[in-house]
C-alpha cells in the first residue's frame, strides 16, 4: 500500500515535518510494510522556509539587516548555492513576529530590512530569489524593501521619503538612478494566495490592518496613502496597480513586489507542489493524507489542502485529512473532494489540552485511520 502524507503545519502546534513523522509511525504500527512518502507542504506563509529547505538542501545564511522599526537585528533566509535560488521569507525581517504586542502600528514599520535580505542574496550569487510574504507587520506597499534596492522615493520638494506607511501620501516621485543592475539578471517569484486590491473596502488597510495594530483612524490614513501611492506606481509604471490582482498582498507588498522587483506572482502551494516534484510522486498511490490547523471554508482558497484536493482528484487518489479542528459539516467536505476526516477537537478536553498532546493525539488519528482502511479491505 502506497501512502502519501502531505500537511501544511499545525501553527502553534506541529511542523509539517512532525506530522509526517508521527502519522508515518502511527500506519506502520498497523501496516509495516506500508510505502510511506512524506511531502510537507505550505502555502507561502512564514514557515515556508523549512519546508523549502526540506526540498532544496539549502544553507541558512544571515545578514544584519533593519526590522519594521528600523532596529539593527539578525535574519535568516535559505539560499542553494547549487540551483542558485534563495527563499526570502518577509516575516524573517519585517514580520509583526518581531515586534512586542505594544510595538505593533504598521502606519510606522518598514519593509526595509526584507529589501535588505534580497541585496544580501544578490551578493551571493543568487539568480532565482522567491519572496514569501506571509506575516507581514507593514502596510508600506513595499517602499522600504525598494528603497534597500536603490530606488528613491521624493516629496514634491524633491526630499526623500522615510519608506513607512504613513508617508505614502507624501511622494510625489520615484528616482531609479541609484537602482542595483544587478537586479536585471535575477528572476523573482512572489508566493502569494491573496488576490485583495491595493485599497478600497477589500483592500490591504481595510481588511489587514487593524490586525497589525492600526488604529480606524490610521486605517483612513493608510487607504488613503495607498491609493495616493497607486497614482504615483502608475505615472511611472504604466500599470494601474488597483486592476492587479493581489496587490494589497502584505500591506502592499504584492505590487511592490510586482513592480519593483518584475516579481512573477504564483501561488504559494503550486510553488511547493512544483518544488517537490508532487505530483510525479503520487503517482499510483492509494491515499493522500492531508492536514492543518484548521479545516473551514477558507480551506478552498489557495490553503494546502486545496491544492492537494486538486492533485488527488487529476489522478484519482482518495484524500484523507487531518485537521486541529474542523468547523465544516460531513456534506461539506466530502464535497469539498475528502473522503476521509478527523480532528484533534474530537478527541481533546479543550483547546489546552489539544495544542499540549497534539503528538499524541495525532498519532491516535494515524492508528485508527489505518485500522478503518483494514476493516475496509
């Protein structure tokens, strides 16, 4: 029997890794002679880079670089010196990870110290770089990730612009003079599953903000400097950035990165699905198993499982998903394309109970789904 195990991560919880780890030893007590084959997967959000590094073999460098308050700190991003390709994760130097509860206003963070790791990498040869930009704390539209590049951002006195969102507004202009050559020979790919515009009710202030720690009042403040910005990308693009989709991606990054960098949008989930040769190794399996922190009615919208729903279906695979907690009915998710569910909410006291034995409890899942594929051979 040929298993495939293809998680996303239980945030808080369980790595993807772990997960194939212990569902891996949960079948094999029951069925040892099982062909497992473990493919963690994500979806372009920060964790990303393990699991990226699970496929590349990469090394994880460092570089002093500037975080969202423009503070001097050390972040990491992944390069293979074989394929001379680097992830950049955003959250490493410019995630609200980094900043205490208190900290926390993107109308004052940078995106400075993500541009920062991007020269970093340039340095070392990279000529493939893929930016994840998951756990953004910023709403900067990616004026400090550019400034790091060489690009200059003016008022209309001609003075340059401190790149953080509440100064959108203010720039008049956009010098490319002292813009990296180097960035012409390098190729850049965006994981991104977010299709928000730039700004509106749907936009990147309106529906990220006030989780970042924006104020309603900032939030006015930081639409409004979007849409300003949007007018001056466009003056010099030549691109509506309110027509793009995923523009609002991050605080703005998505366009950012678009622009700036001539970044080619994909969604995060293809991206790690390619990387691993996914759907080669699937091939004549007999199940899929799948799984996340939380199985919902997002799930269908660019999250891992989806995109392993999709692969299973193209080669008629029955998938079986393994979730922290399901919040969809019975109907819905054999709808959805699963044949097979369970949760660690089925089976915990209470949420502590569930984040504290989830190992345990995940293992049990493993047992049990094995034991039903027995009793239903």
């Amino acid at each position: 029997m040929k298993i495939v195990l293809a998680p996303d991560k239980f945030k808080g919880s369980l790595t993807a890794i772990e997960f194939c780890y212990l569902v891996a030893a949960g079948i094999r007590e029951k069925i040892p002679e099982a062909q497992i084959i473990s493919l963690p997967l994500a979806d372009g959000g920060d964790g990303t880079i393990d699991i990226l590094n699970f496929y590349l073999k990469g090394d994880f460098l460092s570089a002093q670089v500037h975080d969202p308050l423009f503070r001097t700190i050390t972040a990491r991003y992944l390069y293979s010196e074989n394929s001379e390709t680097a992830f950049i994760e955003m959250a490493e130097a410019s995630g609200h990870k980094l900043l205490k509860p208190s900290e926390k206003n993107c109308k004052n963070a940078t995106t400075l110290g993500t541009g920062e790791l991007i020269m970093d990498a340039v340095s070392k040869g990279a000529k493939k770089i893929i930016l994840g930009i998951g756990g953004s704390a910023t709403n900067d539209c990616g004026m400090g990730m550019a400034t790091a590049l060489g690009y200059q951002f003016l008022n209309s006195l001609g003075e340059s612009v401190s790149p953080i969102g509440a100064n959108l507004s203010e720039v008049a202009a956009i010098d490319v003079a002292e813009v990296d050559e180097r960035l012409k020979n390098i190729e850049f790919f965006l994981a991104c599953d977010v299709s928000n515009p730039l700004y509106g009710m749907n936009g990147a202030a309106h529906v990220y903000a006030q989780q970042k720690g924006a104020t309603p009042e900032d939030i006015v403040l930081l639409d409004q400097g979007l849409k300003d910005f949007a007018s001056v990308l466009e003056n010099h693009f030549g691109i509506n950035p309110q027509e793009v989709p995923g523009a609002g991606a991050a605080g703005g990054m998505g366009i950012g990165s678009m622009l700036f960098l001539s970044a080619h949008l994909v969604p995060g989930i293809d991206m790690i699905k390619k990387l691993a040769n996914f759907d080669s190794e699937i091939e004549n399996a007999d199940w899929i198993i799948t799984g996340e922190g939380q199985l919902d009615e997002q799930t269908l919208s660019g999250k891992t499982i989806n995109g392993v729903i999709q692969s299973g279906q193209e080669q008629g695979i029955p998938v079986a998903s393994f979730c922290g907690n399901i919040t969809l009915s019975p109907s819905e998710i054999r709808n959805m394309g699963i044949q097979y569910s369970d949760a660690i909410m089925k089976r915990a006291v209470n949420i502590r109970d569930a984040m504290e034995n989830s190992e345990m409890y995940l293992k049990e899942m493993a047992v049990d789904f094995t034991n039903w594929l027995l009793k239903e051979a």
